[in-house]
C-alpha cells in the first residue's frame, strides 16, 4: 500500500458518536433558533444568509418562515450550507458558555495525536460548516484538539457523495490522491471517495450501528470499528 501523507476525516460515526450530533447538537440549535434570528437578522453575515435562503426558497419569505423552515431541515437533518452556517453560530455561544462539550471517542483521539507526532497531515471533511467543526474539535471533551489540524472542508468544496469533491480536497491538499486515507461510516462518501483516487476506510462503530456492515454491505471498503485498527493502513 502507499504511504499515506494525510488522513481526512469525517465527524459524525467517525471521530464522534451519532448520538451527540442528534440528541445534543441538533435539539439545542432548533431550540436556540428563533432567538437567535430574532437577536441577530439585521446583522449583515446573518441577513446574508437568510436572503439566500428566501431567494433560493421564495415562500420562506418573511423571518418566521425562514425559521419555521430551518427547523424542518434540523428535523430532516438536511445537509444544506445556509442552515449549517446557521447552527455553527448558534453552537458557538452553546460551546463558550459551557452549556455542553462535544463527544470524542478515545481511541479517535489517542490516534489523532499519534499520526500528528508521526508526521500525518490531518484534515476533516463533514457536512457541517467548518466554523462548527471547529468549535466542534475546539470544545471535545478530551479538550481542544484543533491544532492537530492542517485544514478543514465542508459542503462549500462539494457534496459529500459527489467524486469532484474528493478531487477538490486532494489538489488543496496537495498530495497524490492515492497518499490520502478517508475514514467515514458512510459507504457512499467512500465510493466518490475511492472514485477520486483516495484510499478508504470504513469506520463501523458498534456504538453507532446496531446492526455492522460486513460482506457486501462494506462496499468493498476496509473496515473497523475502532481507530486503533487502522494503523496497518498508514505503514
């Protein structure tokens, strides 16, 4: 196998539990939401945004719906770089006043530190807006883990399932796709992933799935289901 020079990887089943981004992240951003636009529309980052929103939703026309909409898309979890945006202010002030701190698994940050002393350039691509990634790994409860990073990717680069996505962060990177490893639960994202040159690996925590991915369910990928079993894969 080549020598992998960097490891990207996703959040969500990954580097963290499921549960926290859905029980925890999620009810507090829809909770938070309505003050939130009721404090802050008029200012010109967020007035921005929901302009975007009404232009590309025309019906979401006045703050009310713009919110009634973004908590619908919380409830669907949809992917969408507006609402996005929007939960990572919101967590922001979640975060600074201590009102939870975000779930790292142990083995996600024993091998994190290890691959950054060793010389691994790390990086994370998530669905999530990289101003929430960072808080994300900034406020872990293992403590703030984002110097460990070299850079962080969102939808702004591409969607997750799309192959120019992975292309886009290799040439940001830097390295030959083939010495970047993915770690995601996602077997989709793996595919585009592999697609674009990139190796893979399927992290299929027990914690997060009832029911593993083996055989044909891992689309081909290896599998693990901890961090501490993918060392083989950076040698």
């Amino acid at each position: 196998m080549t020598t992998i020079q960097a490891v990207v990887t996703d959040i969500e089943g990954t580097t963290s539990s499921i549960t926290f981004v859905k029980d925890v992240l999620f009810p507090y951003a829809r909770q938070a939401l309505p003050d939130f636009v009721a404090r802050n529309a008029e200012e010109p980052d967020v007035r921005a945004l929901l302009d975007a929103l009404t232009e590309e939703v025309p019906e979401a026309a006045d703050d009310a719906a713009r919110v009634a909409l973004l908590q619908t898309w919380i409830d669907e979890d949809r992917k969408h770089t507006v609402l996005k945006t929007l939960q990572g202010m919101i967590w922001e002030a979640g975060y600074r006043e201590a009102e939870f701190t975000s779930h790292m698994y142990p083995d996600a940050v024993e091998a994190l530190q290890r691959w950054y002393a060793e010389g691994v350039a790390l990086y994370v691509y998530s669905s999530g807006s990289i101003a929430a990634q960072k808080l994300l790994f900034g406020y872990s409860d293992a403590g703030d883990l984002t110097p460990l990073f070299s850079g962080f990717f969102d939808t702004t680069t591409g969607p997750k399932r799309d192959t120019a996505s992975y292309r886009a962060i290799a040439q940001a990177i830097g390295d030959a796709p083939e010495e970047i490893l993915f770690l995601s639960d996602v077997v989709e994202e793996l595919d585009a992933a592999r697609q674009a040159g990139l190796q893979t690996v399927l992290v299929d925590r027990l914690e997060d799935y009832a029911q593993p991915r083996t055989g044909e369910a891992t689309g081909g990928h290896p599998r693990v289901t901890d961090f501490s079993h993918i060392a083989p894969a950076l040698e």
